[in-house]
C-alpha cells in the first residue's frame, strides 16, 4: 500500500468529501480540505476541528490555488444533486472545467496522483444496461442536466489529458448513487427526500411512476473502492456502485419499512431527461481492485436512520 504523507481533498466539506477525509486521515496522512461550502457544510468537518492532522481551507478552486506540496489530490468539488447543480448551473460547469485544470495543476506540480470524483451521469440516459466503462454514455448536451453531465465528462477528458501530455498519474471513478449520514436532508436527492418524509410522517413524493431504476451504494463501501483505486493507479475510468437494482417504488417501500413509518406516497411529475435505468457493471473494480460492496439498502437505510431523525427533529424545532 502506498503510505502518503501529505493529501488535497477538494471539496472536503461535502458529503463523500467528508468521508473521504476521515478515511484518508486514519491512514495516517495529513489533510488539506479545500471547499468553498457552496452545497458542503461545516458540519460534515466538526468532529475534525481539534485534529492538528487536518487543515481547512475556505475557498474556490475555480481561482488557481497553491497548498503547499501533497503526494495525492482527490478531487471531489463540485454541487452534486441534480436540485443542486441544476440551481448552481455555471458554477457546476466553472468547477469541473476550470476547477478540475486547478486541481490538476496541483497535482502537476508536486509530482502527486490524482483521483478525479466522475458519475455515472456521464452514461446520460443509458440505452446500455448494465452500464460498463466503455460505454460512451447517451446524454443531452444542452438538457438540464448538461451543466453537471458535460462538465464531469469535460473533466474526464482533461484528466486525460494531463495524464497523456503531462504523465500526471491520474485516475477517475464514476460514481453511481450513495447514500449514508451527512447527505444533506434537503438536496433533493431521493434517499434523503424519502427518509426525512417517512420520518417526519409526510407523504413520500414518487416521480413519475417509480419503475424508473437506480443502484444504491452505502458511503463507506463507495470509499473503501475509492482508496483502493486511488492506490492502483488505474488511468482509465473505473465504476464504483452497488449494482443491486432498484426501481425507486421499492425503495420507497423499503424506506417505509425500515422506518416503521405510515406516510402515504404521492406521485409527482417526472423530471426533464430523469435516466429510466442505471446499474453499475462493477466487474472492473472487483477484478482490478479485489472490491466489493458489502452494505445492502435495507441495512445501509438502517445505519443512515439515526442521522435522519436527528435533522428530522431539528427542523421540527425550527419550524
Ligand atoms: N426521485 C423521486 N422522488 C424524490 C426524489 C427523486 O422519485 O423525492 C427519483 C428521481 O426522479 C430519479 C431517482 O429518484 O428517478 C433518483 O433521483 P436523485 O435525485 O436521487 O438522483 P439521480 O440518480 O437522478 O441523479
């Protein structure tokens, strides 16, 4: 295993920035967070604040920056739930073009690895399924997803780029769905929209009819694949999922179930270019990396329960 001393961790407020910290951190590393807390939250870091290991950055990766040397950068800024990045639109497309070539300046000049945080929306609308790497993806290039879609496949071709002319070492994961604590309760996200309704006794909100699909991955398996590929060396692009399929009504039915809760679910109108299907082929990170998810929904909802209620309770009080 590579030991590295000292490691950037773009957007490290975030929710999988976060977590990626605390992993990086028990391994003995130093830590360099940067984040300009546009969709991250302190929060997510305040069990760090007393860790001489770990320093904060307050600050956007868009204006060319300089942390001192690392031997590792992780990139992982950028708004990353469709309410999110479709709200913060330019700043999405900002941070995966000019944000991603900062980065990588980084990693340039201090001769350190590289591990690019991808999605599995780089895959569009998947007419192939399951979704392996070389697929090349079936997105709408000026859709309302584009900001986020284009600029994530912008950045994969840059980190290209850098590896091939600059011989930076790079790697890139496409992520697909995660979920666990610190997501934040109101991104949107189908997760964390479904466990705070079912929690706070509200109706769950089904878009369109809910035979749509995703595949759901607990956060701490997502990073354990994520060290793990950051350590291979692996150029190409590498998919890192749970491919346990779902349509989004049975996760609606497992939430309620996990939760004891009686909500009522209610159907709402399917967003523009919401992808019908999506399912990781994770053939390549279990032969190449020896990795597989562990977790499975029901017993990931349960782990995730006990930081839902908490910010259920909380905006009970506020309201
Ligand atoms: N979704 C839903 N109800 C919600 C939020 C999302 O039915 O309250 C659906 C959404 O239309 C999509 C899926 O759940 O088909 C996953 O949405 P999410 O925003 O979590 O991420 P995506 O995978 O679309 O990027």
């Amino acid at each position: 295993m590579v030991q590295w001393k000292r490691v950037l961790i773009t957007g490290a407020a975030g929710f999988l920035g976060s977590h990626l910290t605390d992993a990086v951190l028990a391994m003995g590393a130093e830590v360099v967070g940067i984040d300009n807390l546009c969709t991250g939250s302190l929060e997510n870091l305040a069990h760090l604040q007393h860790d001489s290991r770990f320093t904060f950055e307050h600050g956007d990766i868009c204006t060319p920056f300089d942390v001192g040397a690392v031997d590792f950068v992780f990139n992982f800024a950028s708004p990353a739930s469709p309410v999110d990045y479709m709200k913060l639109g330019p700043e999405t497309l900002r941070v995966g073009s000019v944000g991603t070539v900062n980065a990588l300046e980084v990693a340039k000049k201090y001769g350190a690895g590289f591990l690019h945080a991808s999605t599995s929306e780089c895959y569009g609308d998947p007419e192939q399924h399951p979704q392996t790497e070389s697929y090349w993806g079936n997105v709408n290039p000026v859709g309302p997803r584009s900001v986020y879609d284009e600029a994530k496949r912008f950045s994969e071709a840059t980190i290209m780029a850098y590896h091939n002319y600059y011989k930076v070492q790079t790697s890139m994961v496409r992520i697909f769905n995660t979920y666990g604590p610190r997501l934040q309760p109101n991104d949107g996200r189908v997760i964390s929209n479904l466990m705070m309704q079912a929690l706070a006794g509200d109706d769950l909100t089904i878009y369109g009819d809910g035979q749509q699909t995703r595949s759901f991955c607990y956060a701490s398996d997502l990073i354990a694949g994520i060290v793990a590929l950051a350590q291979s060396g692996e150029a190409l692009p590498t998919n890192i999922g749970n491919p346990v399929e779902w349509t989004i009504m049975e996760c609606a039915k497992t939430v309620l179930e996990v939760t004891g809760s009686s909500s009522r679910i209610v159907y709402r109108p399917m967003p523009q270019d919401d992808p019908r299907q999506r399912k990781p082929d994770i053939t390549k990170a279990c032969t190449l990396l020896g990795w597989e998810p562990k977790v499975a929904l029901r017993d990931g909802l349960l782990l995730s329960m006990e930081y839902f209620q908490e910010r259920v309770a909380r905006q009970q009080v506020k309201s």
